[in-house]
C-alpha cells in the first residue's frame, strides 16, 4: 500500500504545501486504491476520476504560480452520495433517484470545491440514509475493512469504510440520529456530528429536517477539526444555519491534558444490551482521561430512556413528509401502471413501489401513521414532548459537566443478514447516539480499542450546543494517549483486504 493513502489529511497538507508531493501524484495514489480494493468493500457508487485529477492539476499550478492556498488544497476526499453534486450522480443510494445529475452544489460542495478538494467521488449509503448497517442501500451493501462478512454501520458506512479502507483520507458524512458516529465506531474511524446549524443543511436530500446533520468522517482528531473548519459556518440558504462562526477547533486539538474538565458518564447509555468487549474498552478509556486530568463522574438523564421510541416517531413522520415530492410526477423514478387507467394515485403506487426499498417503505408508513388524524397527538405530539424533556436532561447535565460520554454503538460490527429481518435490533444500534440528535447537541465517535472480538469499537463524547471545540479536545487527548499506548494508530492493526493481499502476493 502506498505511503501516500497511509498518510492523514494533515500530513498530506504538509507535504502538498512543502511541494515534497504533488496534488495530482496524492489524488492518483487515491484513485488506484480504490481500483484495487473497492470491489470488494464497496464504499463508492460513483468514482469522479476526470474531475478529481482536474481539480488537482488546476492546484498544482496555482501552487506553482504562489498563490495562497487553503490548507487542504490537494487533498482528496469522497462525499456521501445524500450531498448533492453537480455534474455527478446522487441517488441517496435509490432506485428513485438512478442516475440523477443535480443542477447545483450542496453548500458543503460548493466550500470543498473552493479550497481545491478533488472529489474522489460518492458513498454507499442505507437508502435515503435510512438504516444502520449500509445494507439497505439499492446498489448493494458496503463491506467493513476489518471483516468483509461485517456490516460498516451506516447510514454512512461507505463514508466510513473509504476512510478505513484507506480510499480516501477525508469524507462527508451526514447524521440523523448517528449516521456518522455509528460507522466511524464499528471501523475505527472518526466520526463528529457538528452542532445542528452549524454545518449548513443546503443540499442535503433531507430524511429529518430537524435532526439532520453534516459532518466530518476521518482516520484523526485533527483531520476532522480541519475538515470542519472548512466545511462550518453560517449560510443564509439554510433557514436552520447558526449565525456564529465554527470557531478554531484545530487549536482544541492540540490540548496536551484535561485539567479541570469535567467529564460525566451517562448512566442510561450503559448496562444491559452493551457487548462486555464494549464496555471493557469504554472503561479503560475512561481511566485514560482520568489519567489526563479529567474528573469523572456519574450523571443520569432519566428521560433518555425513551429516546429511541420517541426518534423513531418523529423521523418517520419527517421522512414520510421529505420524500412526498417523489410520486412519478414531480421528482425522481417514473413508473406507469402495466394495465388500467393512467391516474395520478395508480402511478404513484406504481413509482413507489419500484422506486422505494422495503426500509424506505416501512418508515414512511409508520410516518404517515404517526400524523394521521386521531394519532397525530398520541404519537408525534407525544414524542416532542419526550424530546423536550431529553433537551432539558441534556440542559441539566451541562451544569454538572463540561462533556458526556458513552459507548459509541452497544457492539460492534454484526455480520451481514444478522438483524434485517429484525427491525427493532436494528434501531436499537443507535440508541447511544440519538439523544445527539433529538437535542440538536454535537458528539464525536473517537476509535478507544478492539473489543474482545477483535472489533472496533468506539468512544462518544457530547457537548453542549455552540461547544464542539470541547469534543475535540477530549478526542485528541484521548487518541493520542491510546496511540502512545498501542505504539501506533488503531487502524494500523486492521487486516488487509482480500484483494491487496492477492495483488501484493503477484509482484
């Protein structure tokens, strides 16, 4: 494996700005990974090779010319396939959307294309980032790089799984309610879900308008603070985008200790359900920070017990709103009834019926439910009131703690097959990471081992609204000392792909 696909987005930064490297020479590097291992991991739908190396050459000279360059000029990275691109397919990974070229940049495109990013190309997703496992998606599942018969979390597990597999050093993911953090926990990766608004939403194939989420996905803290530092800050398209500035979250990262940080481990995100493998690595993590100079204590937020029933009414009933506009008419896929009268309802069953998968189906179902007359207070009303009260545990926490923390996922990464039949075990992988959501707070997934199963597995801290510079402080911190402990990154111990060692094996 190239040395130059092992490198982290900062290193690459440094060696691109000191012309030991050229753009074009990284982008390359990057594209022939992913010709020799993405058919067997699948993180990409759509690979954008013109335009990537385009984007670097057009870097290269302006380098060459002097000009002043964003810091991460030249360094490759590849966008979930939910961000819209112009020019390039997205299908948010369904049947619906095949072969759609958008018109228009997502805000967070249009910010990677100005600071000279090559677009390696688009990510694996569950259908319009509804699952946990990246088998819901319409093209295929994406493998996780440390098993290939394991799943790579998802919504966004080929964002994920392009990072661990060495693809691409930078990606885009989105979170709803753990679409990042979830698959950067299973493939030892980072995953940070900003502050809702604080990553503009514009261009986002929405799921949840009110709990979706841009972010970073990397194999550093740093990385991830560079990468947010880009893509942060206010837009006026976006009606929900925050008015403050993202702040210097690279300087966070550079913290040598904790000292007087208070640290709360979440009673309810804990206990039953967690793999003992899990549990294990949280709390020798936990003695890490202690060892930092944090204070660990115990806090409970009562009312975080129900935030998975209460997630799993209010995003159905967004969703089943978001994706109305595709009906064989408006949007997307166009399929006419084989027989009878051409109407309006029978084509939109037609349309919907091929256009959608079985997750898609169920959840706008469920949502519509939800709001119909006569469950719209029993069940949707019912859930933003649970909502209130996670905002308000979450508000109570804050004052005993500058951060919380939790395992990331409750196991780590299930074989393929292993729970798509069982759609509550399903959900139930999020239920460390939607609380984040429902309060509009922003977390981090950081890589705190292997679980006895030879596993990632991965370590979440959050923080109040407004306070991400506090998630990467605790993550720098705490992946350093790990990676002074282990002698070196926990990806390093991954094992190689089928198709590196086949193609090493010939040489």
């Amino acid at each position: 494996m190239s040395e130059i696909v092992t490198a982290t987005a900062a290193e690459l930064s440094r060696r691109l700005q000191a012309k030991e490297v050229s753009a074009v020479e990284v982008t390359q590097a990057h594209l022939d990974r992913i010709a020799q291992v993405d058919g067997e991991v699948h993180a990409f739908l759509h690979v954008n090779d013109e335009e990537a190396l385009a984007t670097a050459r057009d870097v290269d000279e302006r380098r060459a010319r002097g000009e002043e360059l964003h810091p991460l000029a030249g360094v490759p990275i590849a966008v979930k396939d939910v961000v819209v691109t112009k020019g390039q397919p997205t299908t948010a990974a369904s049947k619906m959307l095949e072969g759609w070229l958008p018109p228009y940049d997502a805000t967070v495109v249009e910010r990677l294309r100005a600071a000279g990013l090559p677009i390696l190309g688009k990510t694996n997703l569950d259908e319009f980032a509804m699952g946990s496992s990246t088998e819901h998606s319409a093209f295929g599942p994406t493998r996780n790089p440390w098993d290939l018969d394991r799943i790579p979390g998802g919504s966004g597990g080929g964002s994920a799984a392009a990072v661990a597999a060495y693809e691409a050093p930078l990606a885009i993911g989105t979170d709803t309610g753990g679409s990042i953090r979830q698959p950067a926990a299973v493939t030892g990766s980072v995953g940070v879900k900003p502050t809702y608004g604080g990553v503009s939403r514009y261009g986002l194939i929405a799921l949840a308008s009110s709990l979706d989420q841009a972010g970073p996905v990397s194999r550093t803290v740093r990385d991830s603070a560079l990468l947010h530092e880009l893509i942060g800050g206010h837009d006026p398209r976006d009606s929900t985008s925050l008015p403050d500035p993202v702040g210097d979250l690279v300087e966070a990262t550079e913290a040598l200790d904790l000292r007087g940080m208070r640290v709360g481990v979440v009673r309810e995100l804990g206990g039953d359900g967690y793999q003992p493998g899990v549990r294990a690595s949280f709390t020798a993590a936990l003695g890490l920070l202690e060892e930092a100079g944090a204070q660990v204590v115990e806090v409970s937020c009562p009312s975080f017990d129900y935030a998975l029933a209460a997630y799993y009414l209010i995003l159905p009933a967004e969703a089943s709103s978001n994706l109305a506009k595709f009906d064989g008419m408006r949007c997307g896929l166009r399929v006419e009834p084989e027989d009878g009268p051409l109407t309006a309802e029978r084509v939109m069953a037609a349309t919907r019926g091929a256009g959608f998968g079985d997750e898609v189906k169920r959840r706008v179902i469920l949502g519509t439910h939800a709001l119909s007359a006569g469950y719209y207070d029993a069940y949707y009303g019912s859930a933003q009131q649970v909502r209130t009260l996670i905002q308000r545990d979450f508000a109570a926490a804050f004052e005993q703690v500058d951060v919380l923390v939790s395992p990331t996922a409750p196991t780590t990464a299930f074989r393929f097959g292993e729970k798509l039949d069982d759609p509550m075990a399903m959900y139930l992988n999020d239920v460390a990471t939607i609380p984040a959501n429902l309060a509009g707070v922003p977390g981090i997934s950081v890589p705190s081992g292997l679980s006895d199963d030879g596993l990632p597995v991965g370590f979440q801290a959050l923080a109040p609204v407004r306070e991400d510079a506090r998630l990467y402080r605790v993550g720098a911190v705490l992946e350093r000392l790990l990676d002074e402990r282990r002698g070196h990154p926990l990806l390093a111990e991954a094992p190689s792909l089928p198709t590196t060692v086949a193609q090493e094996a010939t040489r």
